[in-house]
C-alpha cells in the first residue's frame, strides 16, 4: 500500500527520505526492515515460508529472512551463490534451499548435484539430466494445471501460453522417470502466476488435490507457490492471508486424509514479503512542457526500476521539496514523469503496451525528489546496465539504524569485464 510521508510506523518516512536522497549523489534504493518482518509474520500459519529471492536478493534481506525462519528458493546458479553467503545451508539433509526452474544448464546441474539441493522441476528433460548424474536426488515436480492468472500476461505462468512447469497430463511421464531413476519425490508444487487475483485460488487448490489423488504417488509436501499480490493503488485490494491459508489448509487436509500421514504446507512467495518495504529515490533534473503535456525529468530509468517500462506497472509516486519547502498548498499538475535513458519508452506513468499517462503532482522544479512506492519487489533486482548506467546503492532501516547493504557500482566495474 502506497504509505504517505508521514507514517509514523515507516521508517521509510519524509524526514529519513530527504536526509537519504541529499546524502546520495543519484537514486537509491531504501528498505524498511520491520515492514518486511510485520509481512512474514501475516504467513507464519504455513509450515514453511520460502522467499522467491528473485524478488529482492539483496545478500542483507536474505539474511533478514533467514533470521526470522524463512527459507529460500533460487532460481540461478548465482541466486544459489547468494542464499550459501547469506548463511543457508544445503546439503542431503537440508531443505533449506531449493532450486526451482524448467531448464538446468551444465554448470547449474553441477552445483545443484555437489550440493545436493532438491529441485523443484518444471520439465520432464530436467530429470532425465538429474536421474543420470544424481540418483536417489530430491524432487519437487512443479505443474502447470492447464490454467494461469497474473498481473500481466507476462506474469501468467500457467495455460498452454506458459512455458512453465509440467503439463498436468504428462505427470505420469514424470512420475515414471522420477521411478527410473529412483529419484525421491517430496511434493508437488503450483504457481499459476505472480500478481495473482484471489478469485482463482479455490481452482487452484482443487487442481493440487485432484493431481495428488491421480497421481497415486506418496508425498510429504505440497508447495502453494508465490503470487500473492500486494495494494500497489490506494485503496487497492488487501489480501486476507488468513483466509488464503484456511483455502490451501483444506487442500492440504483432503490430501493428509487420502494418504494417510500428514503432509507439509509450504509457501512460496517473493512480492508479498518485499514489495511494500521499499521505495526509490529520484532527484528531479528536468522540467518541459512538450505541446499540451507537462514532463518531469528525473535521474532514475527503466533500467532502475523496469516494471512500469515492462509491464504498465503502477507505483505511487510523492514529491519531496529539495529546499523543505512545503508542497501541500503547491498547485498540481497533470504530469508525465520520464527517466534520462536515450529510448522514448523511459517513462514511469505509462499503461502496459506504451500508452503515455498523466500522474496529479504538485508542480516541482529541478532539485526537489520524487519518491517510487512499493519498489521493494523487482525493483533492484530487475535493473540493468543499459545505456552504461551503473547500478544504485540500496540501504536499509531497521530498529533506528540506516545502513548501506549495496553501494553504488562504478563505471571502472562496469567496464572491467570488457578490458
Ligand atoms: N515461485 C515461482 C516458481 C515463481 O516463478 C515466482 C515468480 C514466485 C514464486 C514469486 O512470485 P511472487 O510471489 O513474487 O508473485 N517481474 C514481475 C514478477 C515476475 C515473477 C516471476 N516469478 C513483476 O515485477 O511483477
């Protein structure tokens, strides 16, 4: 939910925004530590609450959660790197991490085996390539239920349109290579997408139970996925996590009743836990007026924050006067906000397929600070280099204290790997 300036609960609050965005030379990326704890705790009914890193894998926030009992799923031979530095521990008799894709290259599949993480599996190739190189391995078999909901097309994961998980009808080609190979099966897993509306979780939970009983194999878990989407408009839609738990606790009942000894409840989820707990920080550079539109220029750019580019993704945005001049009374415009990148699709208030939009701001000029909400979940984590930008510094409240946990890249390490 988008938190106005002034929540005393935040830390991530007017005063903290404006000594940050001074003391940085550019945009940076800020967390607030108990924002994110407060969203764990709404999920703790789950036996296990495992955080798709790809989110926000910042080694500090892994390490957060990694404090407060969360475990963790990597999607990379580099996101299996950063759960080992942030003190998980792999190894046969840990669950700690998983390693979820539908394709595993060589190296990956190295890693994967020396260390022993179970995989979650999205295609019947993966454990073919598993079974010949690690018998006996772990193995979670990700289905794709022939259906998928997401924020975005792009964030559907399920249907014949999706290139995720194991087509629901070819589980038994997956069951008898899991047997070939006498690789162990420890559950099944669903994610139909991210973003997802709460209206489809009744047939999704149906799905898991009817290809639990199909399948005729015994398993220990069952894996909920992640999806669970976050208000990024004001009084957008809140999820009631009590409710979502109680549907997948019934699945997961009907499933203990059918096989008779119980079976682990995990989730999954990445936006939930870290959306909301992160803002971006932008210094305003330029102001124009192109014909009847009003822009506002600032130094961040699609390729900081990509989702309003990628995906027509709305985030709040607030102005900070750079001198603390009060805004409130300030006159407000209609105003389309852009970055600096050399690509006219560098704009932050836009509908998914382009379409250019107008944001009510008050009138700010170059120096003043507008402010990115809910950028806590693929914010940094989906920025690149292009147009040779490097990559923002993030910092992190928690308990009083602000801390640095990235600093800005420099453009000798940009180029380094060129030299
Ligand atoms: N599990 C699996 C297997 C996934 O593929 C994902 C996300 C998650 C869990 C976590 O989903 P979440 O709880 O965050 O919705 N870049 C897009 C989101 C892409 C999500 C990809 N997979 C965005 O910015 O909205």
């Amino acid at each position: 939910m988008p938190r106005p300036l002034e929540d005393v609960n935040s830390q991530l609050n007017r005063h903290n925004l404006l000594m940050l965005a001074q003391q940085y030379d550019g945009p940076v990326w800020a967390y607030d530590a108990q924002l994110i704890r407060q969203q764990i705790d709404k999920l703790r009914q789950f036996d296990v609450i495992r955080f798709a890193q790809k989110a926000c894998s910042n080694l500090h926030i892994l390490r957060l959660m990694r404090e407060a009992g969360v475990k963790v799923d990597s999607v990379s031979a580099g996101e299996i790197e950063r759960a080992l530095a942030a003190g998980y521990q792999a190894g046969a008799q840990s669950d700690e991490i998983v390693f979820t894709a539908d394709v595993l290259d060589a190296p990956t599949l190295t890693r994967v085996n020396q260390l022993k993480i179970p995989l979650n599996t999205g295609s019947v190739d993966m454990l073919h390539q598993l079974g010949a190189v690690s018998e006996g391995h772990r193995v979670w078999l990700r289905i794709n239920p022939g259906f998928g909901h997401g924020h975005s097309q792009k964030t559907n994961t399920g249907g014949e349109n999706s290139k995720h998980g194991i087509w629901y009808r070819d589980l038994p080609i997956a069951l008898d290579a899991i047997r070939r190979y006498n690789l162990k099966l420890i559950g099944f897993h669903m994610h139909i997408g991210s973003g997802v509306d709460y209206r489809h979780l009744a047939q999704v939970c149906e799905a898991m139970v009817e290809h639990v009983i199909v399948s005729s194999h015994d398993i220990e878990a069952i894996s909920a996925g992640g999806g669970l989407s976050v208000p990024y408009l004001s009084g957008g839609e809140t999820i009631d996590t009590r409710h979502y738990f109680d549907l997948w606790d019934s699945a997961r009942q009907r499933i203990t009743d059918h096989l008779g000894h119980p079976v682990k409840l995990e989730i999954e989820p990445g936006r939930f836990l870290v959306a909301e707990s992160g803002v971006l920080i932008s210094q305003v550079r330029a102001v124009k007026q192109m014909g009847r539109r009003h822009f506002v220029l600032v130094d961040a750019g699609f390729n900081d924050l990509m989702r309003p580019a990628m995906y027509g993704s709305y985030h709040h945005i607030s102005a900070l006067a750079g001198d603390g001049r009060p805004l409130d009374g300030v006159n407000k415009l209609e105003t389309v906000v852009a970055g600096p990148l050399c690509e006219s699709g560098d704009v932050f208030t836009q509908q998914e397929g382009g379409k250019v939009e107008t944001r009510k701001l008050p009138e700010v000029r170059p120096g003043d600070y507008l402010i990115f909400h809910d950028t806590g979940a693929y914010g940094a984590s989906m920025s690149s280099n292009y147009n040779s930008r490097p990559l923002l510094p993030e910092v992190l409240f928690d308990q009083g204290q602000v801390r640095q946990i990235r600093r800005r890249q420099s453009i000798d390490e940009l180029l380094a790997l060129e030299r």
